[in-house]
C-alpha cells in the first residue's frame, strides 16, 4: 500500500528508475539513509538502490535511457554500479546477504531477497525501503519499525545488536555518530551491547574511525558524541588521552573541576560560533595535558603548570596514532592549543599594547580562531565572572584592531632581515645574527621603536656595536 512519503519520490527520476526496473523484470527499492532523510526532511544527493538479482544491469539501462549526461561507473568486483546525473550520485547494488569472519569486518557476500538485505542493516531507521516499481510505486517496507523509531528519536539494531557490532564493529561508531548528528537516544539494548563489544573496535582501522569522528565533530553539538564514546567505553580505546581527562581528584576537601566535562563545553561554545573543524579539534586538545600536569601543591591548591606548552608537545604523537593529517591541520591546532591562554593571561591584567603585539605576532592570521578558542574557554558558573571576562576580551579585540593598524604586527617580517646584517657587517651565518634580529623583533613588539627601517638600522647598529662588530662602509 502507497505511503504518504510516497509523494516525496513522486518525480521523473525516480518513475525512470521504476521503468527500466520494470523492463528487466526485476524488483526495485530506494533504500537506507535516503529513505531516513525523506522522514527527516534532510537534504540528500547520493540515492542508493537495491534490486533483486544483479543492480549492474538497471544501472546500465538507466544510463541508457537518460543519454547524455549520464556517467557510469561499474565496480564488478562489489556488483556495485553508480550513476551520475547532474548534481546526484545514483547508486545501485544487487539484494544481498552477508555472513562475517570473527577477524575482519569484510562480509562474505551472496545474492539474497529484499528481506535478507534490509537485515543486514545497522539501524532500524536505516533499515526501511520504498518500491518504485509502476504497479508498486510508493510501497514503503519497515518490517523492524524504522519510521516509528525516527519519531522516537531513537537509534536501534534491526537484530540482536551483540551479532551486529561483532560482525562489523565500526557500526558502534556510527550510532554514535548518528546520536550525534541527529540528537537521537541510542536504545538502552542497543548501548550495552555497544559497551559489550567496544574491545571489537581493535580490528576497524583508524581511517575508518577517524571519518566517523570528524562527522561528530561537524555536528551542531559535538558534546553528544563524545560523552556517549567515554560512557561506553570506546573513548580510552581510540583516545585514551582524552578519556584520562575524566574524573576529579580531591584532596584536603578541595578538588579541581571535571576537565573532560569542560573540554566538551569548550568545543559545543566554539561550535556556535564557527564550523571550522580543525579549530574544533584545537578546542578538543586545549588541555589535553592536564591530567599529565596535575599536581597538588599544598599553598595553592591544583595546579596545572605548563599544560598548554606540554599539549602542544603532545599533539604530533595524538595525531599520528589516531592517524589524523600530520600536515598544516596539525601544526594550526598545537599552534592554538600552546596560545589558548594567553588571551585570557590579558583580560587578567592590565591590557598593554606591548602584551597585545606579541600575541599578534605569534598568533598570525590565526589570531581570530585563538580569540574565538579563548572566549569559549571561559566556562564558570558565576556568570559575573564570565560577563566581567567577555566585556575585557572586547577591549583586547579592539585593540588589537588599533594595534594592527598602526604597526602591521600580523605576519611581521623584520625590516631587517638576516642577509642584510651578513652584507652590512661582511659576516657569515653565525650566532650574532640571530642576536641582533631578536633585539630589533623585541623593541618593535615592547613598542620602543616603530616597525620601520630607519629605526631597525640604527638599532641595529648599536646592537652590533656592543658584539663587537663594525659596518664595512
């Protein structure tokens, strides 16, 4: 019987689609997420079909049928077909069913019924399909209770979920990840089982993970995902760096607050101000060294000294194992996370303009992300506090604005450089160099002298003077 969603495929692709189905003789669904996204009124434009018998054959016809235009692409060994029309990725897979190995999360795969396919899939709400065969258009089959679930906002395995994370255990992550992105409850069967089995993740590659994790941290409320990972005991598995960061420690009555529980307020601040990942990723890692730092100190209480120099030693070793880029991403979030605290260092004190050049300088053209990053740092509940805070970060913005201005400190290159002192002083690479460049770089940034030539030279000079060196004219 014809669904009501029915009207939302009632367009001229998906009735083509029906009727070269329909010339094969084989039967034809639109299947998984596209279905789900329907339901959810989300966009979507990769559409995957499933056929009883071979998916090759409809994928050519319909190439055929809609000329040019239409690109193919056959992948034999998968019995796998995609086509590309326009802007949309169709594809097409024969009906099939899987059985596992216990040591690898590649399926043996043979032809199979609609019944058998749909089974296999990982979640109710992906497990639904919509006919669109001519005398069956419309005909949606939900044998587990996909739509019911979607209006429950609840993830769930079709079959018993011990059986579906052990045969492919990157299924655990992507309900999370569905949780996530969704702000859906993972059923309480279905979390246990995920609890159960989290030791399964050791045969997913890091690749694989990894994809399900940026796709967390691209949600609207990053926080989800990850919580849900610590709870269930996947977290000190694919980052035990992070899941150390649980827990408070007293000691004397006094204890230091949950610093996971803070991490994870950060990057859901950041993520309502920006959806650069990376600088999401930075807001993970801020503290990434505390629990290595923390020490008591019976005058002051916890301390945590150094903990952003030390994170920022950490981050090369985090990303390789967990197989993140080690390029320009990595660099820009050890970069964020060694000078996340030196704007809130300036809002503390007095806001100098010397102060307000260096971070400048360091900061680069990344100075708005570690402003953006420093903001969202700021988590206390006595809301005078944080309000006090934020009214000082607007003056440090501002004058940083007066600052750039007027010196050009972003991206600052030395007037002088260190070819022009060899040449003045007819010297090779040596120690004195890195002397004198370091004093001129210093007086621009206290503000003794403006970042001009002129005033570079003389001091240079004088510099130079007092190593010992003369000018050869």
């Amino acid at each position: 019987m014809k669904h009501p969603i029915a009207q939302k495929i009632d367009t001229p692709l998906f009735h083509m689609v029906g009727e070269v189905a329909d010339s094969l003789n084989r039967e034809c669904y639109t299947v998984g997420g596209y279905v789900r996204d329907l339901f959810l009124n989300r966009q979507s434009k990769d559409i995957d079909f499933v056929t009883v018998g071979s998916g090759i054959d409809v994928a050519e016809a319909l190439a055929n049928k809609l000329g040019r235009g239409a690109h193919l692409c056959v992948f034999q060994n998968f019995g796998t077909a995609q086509v590309k029309y326009k802007s949309t990725e169709i594809e097409f897979v024969g009906a099939r069913r899987e059985s596992y190995r216990r040591d690898s999360r590649k399926p043996i795969v043979e032809d199979g019924t609609l019944d058998d396919d749909i089974s296999r899939r990982d979640f109710t709400i992906n497990a639904m399909a919509l006919c669109v065969n001519n005398d069956r258009f419309g005909e949606l089959i939900d044998k587990f209770g996909g739509v019911e679930d979607l209006q429950q906002k609840i993830i769930r395995t079709p079959l018993d979920p011990d059986i579906t994370f052990s045969d492919d255990p990157l299924r655990m992550m992507r309900a999370v990840r569905f949780a996530t992105q969704l702000n859906f409850t993972i059923f309480p069967e279905t979390f246990d089982a995920i609890t159960r089995n989290a030791h399964r993740i050791s045969i997913i590659s890091k690749e694989r993970i990894n994809d399900e994790l940026m796709k967390i941290m691209s949600s609207p409320k990053p926080s989800i995902g990850w919580k849900l990972l610590q709870q269930c005991g996947l977290l000190k598995l694919i980052f035990p760096e992070l899941d150390a960061m649980k827990g408070v420690e007293v000691v004397n009555g006094r204890g230091h607050k949950d610093n996971f529980f803070h991490t994870l307020e950060v990057v859901d601040n950041v993520a309502l101000k920006s959806t650069d990942v990376w600088l999401r990723w930075a807001a993970l890692m801020h503290d990434i060294a505390k629990p290595v730092t923390k020490r008591w100190d019976n005058n002051i209480g916890w301390t945590f000294h150094n903990h952003n120099f030390i994170g920022a030693k950490m981050i090369p070793r985090i990303f390789r194992s967990m197989k993140l880029p080690l390029n320009e991403k990595m660099k820009y979030v050890q970069k964020l996370v060694e000078l996340h605290m030196r704007p809130i260092a300036l809002v503390e004190e007095e806001v100098t303009d010397s102060a307000v050049r260096r971070m400048l300088f360091e900061a680069g053209d990344d100075i708005e992300d570690l402003m953006t990053l420093s903001e969202a740092d700021i988590t206390s509940k006595n809301q005078e506090k944080v309000r006090r805070f934020l009214d000082n970060f607007t003056i440090v913005r501002q004058k940083l604005i007066e600052i750039e201005e007027k010196d050009r400190i972003r991206n600052f290159q030395p007037p002088i450089s260190g070819e022009d002192i060899m040449q003045i002083f007819n010297i090779p690479p040596c120690r004195e160099i890195g002397l004198i460049k370091e004093h001129i770089k210093n007086a621009i940034l206290d503000g003794k002298i403006p970042n001009e030539r002129d005033a570079a030279y003389t001091l240079m000079l004088e510099k130079a003077a007092e190593l010992g060196l003369k000018p050869i004219n």
